[in-house]
C-alpha cells in the first residue's frame, strides 16, 4: 500500500445556485482543484464522484460519464464512477480515491462529490432525503429525515443531561463559524434564541437545528505521497480511511442515541493512523442536525456519552476551544448539498492544515472528517495531516 | 410506493405478520428472510405479532413530504414490540399525549395514498392502550 497525499481541493459556494445547473456545479468545483494543483485535466487518471439523487433532484443518471464528458474528458477516455451513500457519497468517493492511489492501481485521481437540491420543491426534497433511510418500513410509515434525527434527540434527550439551550449551541456556534467562511450558505451569527423561537420542524427539533437545502459541489485531487512534491509544496498526507455500515433503519440499532459505525470507523481511523483523539486538532462532522453533532463528538470518543452539550456550551468545540469542531460552519451553516458535503470536509481541513482559513484558523497539523449517511448507516472517517 | 411494491407486503403491513427464526428464536418485524445472527443455518417463519409493545421513543413531524403533508401534526415513534422487535410507525395521539414508555396496541388504519384517484395504503398504526 502507498501512502496518499491531497494536492489540490475546490469548491463552489454552496448555496441556492437558480442560475447554474448540476453538471456546471461540478465542473466549477473541478477547474478550481486542478488549478489549485497545478495540473491539466489529461493528467487525471480516475474520477470518482459522489452523488447522492442526481436521479430525483434532476432526472439524471450515469453521473460519471456526465461529469468526466463536461470535464472536457471524454476525449480522453478517462474512467469515471459515481459513488452513493447518501449524504456519505462524498466521504466514499474520497475514499474510493485513496484506494485507487494507495493500491497502484492509479496515480492521479480526482474525487468529487455534487448535488443540485433546490431544482425541486421542499417536500419532494423532504421525501427524497428520507430515501438515505429505510423506504418500505420508515418512510411509508410517514418517517421525514429531521423525524428520525428528532427520534434520537428524544432518545438521547430522556437518557442523559442534555439541554434544549445546549443543542442550540451547536447551531449558534457553527453560524459563527459559517460567518467567517466565504462559500458558507449562510453568513450569518445566530443565538440561541434564534434557535428557540424558529418553527417546529419534528419535536424537538426546530428550523434552526436543521441543515438546510442547497446547491453546491466540491473537488479534491489525491496522488501517491512520493508523486507530491512534483505538484505542490504543500501536500496534505492522508493518515487513515475508515468506513462502517450499521442497519439501514433507525429502529434495528442497538441504541437509538449511539452511531455505532461512527463508533466502529473511527475506531478504525484511530488504530490505522496510530494516533488517539488528543491528537486531533480539528472534527469537521456530520452535523446534519445539532443533536447529529452532539452524538459524533461522543460517538469518535472525544468525550464521554452525555457529556457533548455541556462541552458545547463551554465552547470547548468553538475555534478557540480544545477541539474546534466543524470550523467550516459544517452542514448547518456552510450547508448541505448532500453528495458534495464529504469532499467540503476535506477541502476544510487541508485548507486549515495549509493555514489558508483566514477569519476561522485554527491551529492544526491533523484533522478529521466525520461523514454519515442516512441515520448512521455507513459512516466514513479520514484523518489527514501535515 | 408503486402497486406491486405495496401489494407485496399486504399481510405484513395490514396484520403485523413478520418473521421468526426458529433456529435461535428471534423476532423480526419489519420481516427478515435470513436471520442476521444464524444467516444461512436459520429457519425463517411467518409470525403473527401480538401487537403490544411500547414506545422507545417518538416525535411529532409538523413538516412531511408531500405526501403526508395534509396530514400534519402527527406523532411518529420507535415503537417495541413485547416480543423484541421494534419498528416505526405512527402513534394514533394527541402529540401532547405521547410519551417514552407509554404502552400501545397496533390497529389497521389508512396511512397515506397515492393521490386523490390513486391506491389507499391501509396499514399499521398504534393507539395508547388505557
């Protein structure tokens, strides 16, 4: 196996995109990671592309060709795949990169992942989402997505010393992140009254709680580590690649509050990279919904379960804090263009760990991203550094 | 869902009808055609589920797809069956009459339909047992 660096990253602004179509998303995202790697598109081996519904938000399938053929390299005959897992597909085709490159099978591959969301309305949205869960016995039983995740919130919520005022922390402290993070969708500080007085969406989660909908795509280029230096003069190596499955449906898992494939893949970052949480100097998770956010940071053991909201209110997980998590403004505030989302986490840490985050740096030489799909039904994990 | 697709599941959806594997005599509803714990060396039944059970956990959707848009608020729980299994379904309630722990019976009722002119889904619910 070789070791994988990260060479170039690009990303749209993620937000409501009326006048740019899905496969214009994907290749403005393509030219800004190539560009930033210095490279020309003939030098690109493999794409991999995560997509969660082109299908259903745009009635398009065979994303890969689409996307290779818009890339301007169908001339070129470079093999394309899109990659789903949901709202994971970004993480996994990330993933699906570094083991093209680690294995000698390719040397420069882009990774990819888009998603056009706002070409329907809110409830055809709402619907497809809740496909990332189990369709025939939770869906058809009237199940939305912000549903399930308020199922875990009640859970949690009854189980352990988890306030109302603290999930809205989360969303309170990643719109302080997204207001210093140019392609966030939303750039606005809330509090926690903002949180508290929005609409019920599925008690007790409430608008603010919720990520939004949005249009965006995000492109990073890996190549084998020894290749680097030939590219940039700042690679970002990638020390662990993890991915866990659990049941489809919410109702199977062991427990309701606990991911047990964020349990079980960070597990695994941790022991393929040799490091520990300490080590860690930022989490870019999955906060699809606040209490989401709570569950990762206790699901990748930087705190015991139950402990998350305090540590939130403390600011512990702010930029200043012990462990910055979600510095980009994360799903809630950057937003949550699903397929693309798991790529926007690694263009975070790499642009952290270069120190090019302005406003929102952190200090840091290794990160981690946290990319769930659907529930907690695959779970993909990374940890880079410098 | 499509006609097929539902007309599939008729017994399951309508009677609670799952499975059991009588290898290790585990429960599964939603129904399972192999048992995860004896994979290939279980045996895979039909059972016909009581229909107690209490809720694990639950929440009140005031914003739903379209399809169940006309329908909200409605109270959605993680409900456990007393044989083991649980499942999602909707709790026939106030929402300010659901609670983690409260015990309910499984009834047949109308979940949703395909339009105005096309196939009711009939199915599942619960209703908090006195």
């Amino acid at each position: 196996m070789r070791d994988v660096a990260v060479i170039g990253i690009g990303c749209t602004e993620f937000g409501e995109h009326w006048s740019t179509s899905f496969r214009d998303l994907f290749v403005k995202a393509g030219a800004l990671a190539l560009e930033d790697a210095g490279l020309s598109g003939e030098k690109i081996d493999a794409l991999y592309v995560g997509n969660m519904s082109a299908g259903r938000f745009v009635e398009q399938e065979h994303i890969g060709a689409l996307i290779a053929d818009y890339a301007g390299l169908a001339s070129n005959n470079t093999p394309s795949t899109r990659v789903e897992a949901a709202c994971a597909s970004g993480g996994l085709a990330f993933r699906q990169a570094v083991i093209a490159v680690a294995s000698g099978m390719e040397d420069v591959v882009v990774a990819a992942g888009v998603e056009k969301m706002t070409d329907v309305g809110t409830g055809a949205s709402v619907d497809m989402l809740a496909s990332a869960a189990d369709r025939e016995w939770e869906g058809f039983a009237g199940a939305t997505f912000p549903g399930l995740y308020a199922m875990i919130a009640n859970d949690y919520m009854h189980r352990y010393p988890l306030t109302r005022e603290q999930l809205a922390e989360v969303a309170v402290k990643n719109h302080e992140n997204g207001a210093k993070n140019p392609i966030a969708q939303f750039r606005n500080r809330i509090t926690v009254d903002t949180v508290l007085n929005s609409s019920l969406v599925a008690d007790p989660l409430r608008l603010f709680d919720c990520s939004p909908i949005t249009d965006g795509a995000a492109a990073v280029v890996v190549v084998p580590l020894e290749r680097a230096r030939e590219f940039t003069d700042s690679p970002v190596r990638v020390l662990a690649s993890a991915q866990a499955s659990d049941t489809i449906a919410l109702h199977d898992r062991r427990d309701i509050s606990t991911l047990d494939a964020s349990v079980a893949a960070g597990k695994r970052a941790f022991a393929l990279s040799g490091l520990s949480q300490k080590d860690i100097d930022l989490v870019e998770v999955h906060d699809c919904f606040t209490i989401a956010e709570i569950c990762a940071i206790e699901d990748l053991g930087f705190c015991k379960k139950g402990e998350a909201g305090k540590l939130t209110a403390d600011g512990v997980t702010a930029l200043g804090g012990q462990i910055p998590v979600n510095t980009s403004g994360g799903l809630k505030a950057c937003g949550h263009p699903v397929g693309a989302t798991g790529i926007k986490q690694i263009c975070e840490v790499v642009t952290q760990l270069r120190g090019d985050a302005g406003a929102r740096q952190v200090d840091a030489e290794i990160g981690m991203t946290h990319n769930v799909g659907g529930t907690g039904a695959t779970v993909v994990v990374h940890i880079l550094g410098v | 869902m499509s006609v097929s697709r539902f007309w599939r599941k008729i017994p399951q959806r309508y009677n609670l009808v799952g499975t059991q594997c009588t290898t290790c005599g585990r429960y599964f509803f939603p129904p399972r055609s192999l048992c995860p714990d004896c994979r290939r060396s279980g045996n895979i039944v039909d059972h016909q589920f009581t229909g107690e059970g209490t809720v694990v956990t639950y929440t009140v959707i005031r914003s739903a797809s379209d399809q169940f848009d006309h329908t909200t608020p409605y109270v959605l729980a993680i409900v456990k069956l007393d044989e083991g299994p649980r499942l999602t379904t909707q709790v026939a309630c106030l929402p300010e009459e659901a609670k983690i722990g409260m015990r309910v019976k499984s009834v047949f009722r109308r979940v949703t339909a395909d339009g105005e002119s096309g196939t009711i889904h009939y199915g599942t619910k619960f209703v908090p047992v006195e």
